[in-house]
C-alpha cells in the first residue's frame, strides 16, 4: 500500500476552499428560486387552481422523473442546438436552472403534504372565530405546516449542494471539478477526493446544526 | 416609461452582444484539465502541452486565449453549442469528426499504444487484447480504433471519464488504450506501476476542430498560420522537447 500523501492533501486545502463559494452559491441561489417556486406550486396544487394545476402536475411529474443531468445536458447542450440565442446561457445559469426545477419539483410535493397535514379542526376552528381565508393561511396554517417541512426540505437544500458536484460537465469549475483536475494532475487520487469529501461533509454538518436550531425554535410552543 | 423601455432594451443588446465582442479578440478553448501531461492542474494552475502551445500560438496571433476547462465527455458539446471557439486536447482527426468540424494541420503525431499493469504476461501486444477488458476514454477516439479491429466482438470495452490509469494499475481493467507519447510520461512521472504492451498499432494525427462556418473556417486559417511559424522558428519542437523529451510535433 502506497504512503497516504497528507503533505499533498494539506496543500491541496486552500486551493480546493477557493472553489467552495461557488459551489454555496450554486446551491444557495437554487434553493432560494426553488423554494419560491415550490411554494407556488405547492398552493396551485392544494387550491387546485385550474390549468395552473394541470401544468404544474406535468412540470412536477417531468423533473422529478428524469435525472438531474440529463436536465442539465438538455438546458446547456440541447437547447442552443434548437435555438442559437439561448447560447447565451453560460454554465452557471445552466447549473442554477437545472438544480432549481430539479428540486422545486421535489419541494413542493413536501410543501404541500406540510400544508394538507395540517389538521382540518385548525382550520374550523380559526373560521368560526371570523378569520379571513388570508388570515387562517398566514396565522393558522403556514406555521403550523413550516415546522413539518422545515426537515425535508432541509434535506433537499443539503442534496443540492452535494448534486452542484454535477457542474464540471457543463465547464463549472466548483469543488467538484477542481478537485478532479488536481487528481489528474497528480494522480494522487484517494488523497485529493478525501479533501473534497471532507469539505462536503463539514458544510452540511454546519447545516445539521442550523437546522436543530431552528427546529428547537419552532418546537417551542409545543414544549412544556 | 419610453426612457426605461430603451435603457431595458440597450442593457440586453449590450448582455446579447457580449459572446460576439469576447470572440474578436479573444480565442475560446476548451479542454479537460484531466490529461497529463497535455493539459492538467497543479495547485489551481493550469498547465501541460497544450497550454504552452496554444499560449505561443495566442501570442502569434495577437489574441488571448481564454481556457473554457469542463469534463471531456462535455467539450464537443460546448464546442457544438458555440460556447467555445475550438478543443485543445489531443483531438485526433478522424471521418466522422470531419463531417462535423474543420480541422486546423495537424500538431501532433502519434500512435497508439497498449498499457498494462507491469508485470501482466497475458497482454503483450494489441493482438492479445482478445477476450479481455480495455479502457478508454469517453468519447475518445481510441474507442473506435479498438471497434475497427477484426476481433473487435471478443473485446470488452469500458470508458471512462477519468482515472483509467488508477484503474488499470488496480487490475479492475486488463489494459487501456491512449496515445503513446502520454502514457510513457505517465509511466515516468507517476506512481503507477504500469508499463506499455509493445509497438504502438494505429498512427493518429491531431489537430484543433473549428466550427465548418465562414468564422470557423477564417479562424483555422489563421491557427494554421501561427502553426506554420510555429513550427518554423522552432517553438513547437522546444515545447514538445520540454514535456516529452522528444519532437512529436513532426510526423
């Protein structure tokens, strides 16, 4: 068995950290436009807004059933062979495009099981003493249904930041393909993807810690 | 309002209009950055052959060379949607390629070459590829020269997008495919234990592909141009002296 190289890894860790911003803001952007997204379909889908609701059955239905990258190849690759202005979309905007309908698809079947769970004697209740229905979604239900999403859809945020690792192939130079054209230059391979690994796994578990936050802050009315 | 719509308007000829100005005096090129020694990274520099030539080659033409790096399976795909200008790594003219793209003269000569694990027996030569599994990379043209040899239905082939070298070191794979004048670097440089399988079995010419358009075809004129003095003042053969420690720059 070869020596591990920790001399190499060390030195490959601020070169690798240079490449992490992007890949935050890969996943922060795109989890920002899908949340948006996700929330208005999520409402289409539970007021069964007519031709809204049929559309957004099929938008769901299609990127939730194809892969992650082949959304990519098509928005980056395939759509400036139709049409050749859309050339103009560069790999980032690709990346953003694909990871925010990939996941606001997902998102927003949770979204909306959260708003469905809530229990209906909420909403009887906060009828009867005159509530509007603006008033129930924004006092009664949104909360309420917040506090069941908030853990799947921070698992969803910590997927995309792990499926930004996708960029490469699209010509982004996030973490993911830095660390790959460091491993071919040195070939030291188990070295360069334990770094990158490590890099991943350290980001999310600040995420886990945010998330106990705020799960114990939005727990609180229900602890005695 | 009449001034909004008009600055609106004038804000996206300008974003519309920005790939068109970065094409004048700039040339776009893609290549992997996973291909030693052509083109690789150490410590966030990109480096290697093709980067030294197309440097010469962007300051004899009085450009800048801007590096598009994605992964190989990618960069036709960037080339073909007109988000790069033409693909420095090693790319072999062959027919198909020709219906697609116009090739600059070729650059590089070579041929290629069997690699095995060092001490395998079984593979000596690329007659012996036989009932075995082969590697190469994706999209590379060493695949279809292993699919036009008679025997080709009695071999396995397997591509990869990187690290085939690592793969046949580890004995997942009985042998890869590549470019002679790569693999014997890699066998020098790296801390493979790897070793070629006799001669090389198929001479390849590379070359830089360019979009068959009246740009495309303006702009491999003048590549070939700086090419010829290039080769000429005696450029290349330093450079490829200087990776290689040998001319593969001449056929």
């Amino acid at each position: 068995m070869d020596v591990l190289n920790v001399e190499y890894m060390l030195g490959l860790v601020p070169v690798l950290l240079r490449y992490l911003p992007l890949t935050l803001q890969l996943a922060g952007i795109g989890m920002v436009l899908a949340l948006i997204l996700a929330c208005l379909f999520a409402v289409v889908r539970v007021l069964r807004i007519p031709v809204l609701n049929q559309f957004t059955i099929v938008f769901i239905s299609f990127f939730r059933g194809t892969p992650l990258l082949v959304q990519l190849f098509l928005f980056y690759y395939g759509l400036p062979q139709l049409f050749s202005a859309l050339t103009v979309i560069d790999g980032i905007t690709a990346t953003v495009m694909g990871l925010t309908m990939h996941f606001s698809a997902y998102m927003a079947e949770s979204i909306r099981a959260a708003i469905v769970g809530v229990d209906r004697s909420q909403t009887e209740a906060a009828l009867s003493i005159g509530m509007t229905n603006g008033q129930l979604m924004r006092r009664i239900v949104l909360p309420q249904a917040t506090r069941v999403a908030l853990p799947t859809l921070m698992n969803y945020f910590i997927d995309m930041i792990k499926a930004t690792s996708l960029a490469f192939t699209l010509g982004v130079t996030e973490l993911m393909g830095a660390t790959q054209k460091e491993a071919a230059g040195s070939f030291l391979y188990f070295e360069a993807f334990i770094v990158a690994a490590l890099m991943y796994w350290i980001v999310v578990e600040l995420l886990s810690k945010l998330q106990n936050y705020l799960e114990t802050r939005l727990n609180k009315a229900y602890n005695r | 309002m009449k001034t909004l719509l008009i600055n609106t308007l004038l804000i996206i000829s300008l974003f519309a209009g920005a790939p068109a100005l970065a094409q004048e005096n700039s040339l776009r090129v893609g290549m992997s950055g996973q291909y030693f020694p052509f083109t690789f990274v150490e410590q966030d520099k990109l480096k290697g052959f093709e980067v030294d030539v197309m440097n010469a080659l962007g300051k004899e033409m009085g450009r800048d060379i801007q590096y598009e790096t994605a992964n190989f399976s990618g960069l036709f795909g960037m080339l073909q949607s007109g988000r790069i200008d033409t693909v420095a790594n090693q790319i072999t003219i062959t027919d198909e390629r020709k219906k697609a793209y116009v090739f600059s003269d070729p650059y590089v000569y070579d041929g290629a070459q069997v690699v095995t694990k060092k001490g395998n027996t079984e593979v000596q030569s690329v007659e012996d590829l036989k009932g075995k599994t082969v590697a190469v990379n994706l999209g590379s043209n060493f695949e279809a020269l292993l699919t036009e040899l008679p025997y080709a239905d009695q071999i396995t082939i397997k591509t990869y997008e990187s690290n085939l070298e690592r793969d046949t070191a580890l004995g997942r794979v009985d042998a890869f495919v590549m470019d002679r004048v790569s693999a014997s670097q890699i066998i020098k440089d790296k801390p493979l234990p790897l070793e070629l399988a006799g001669p090389t079995f198929s001479q390849i010419t590379n070359a830089y592909p360019f979009h068959d358009t009246e740009a495309g075809r303006s702009l491999r004129d003048e590549v070939n141009k700086a090419l010829a003095a290039l080769r000429d003042n005696g450029t290349l053969t330093t450079i490829s002296q200087k990776w290689f420690g040998t001319d593969i720059t001449k056929p």
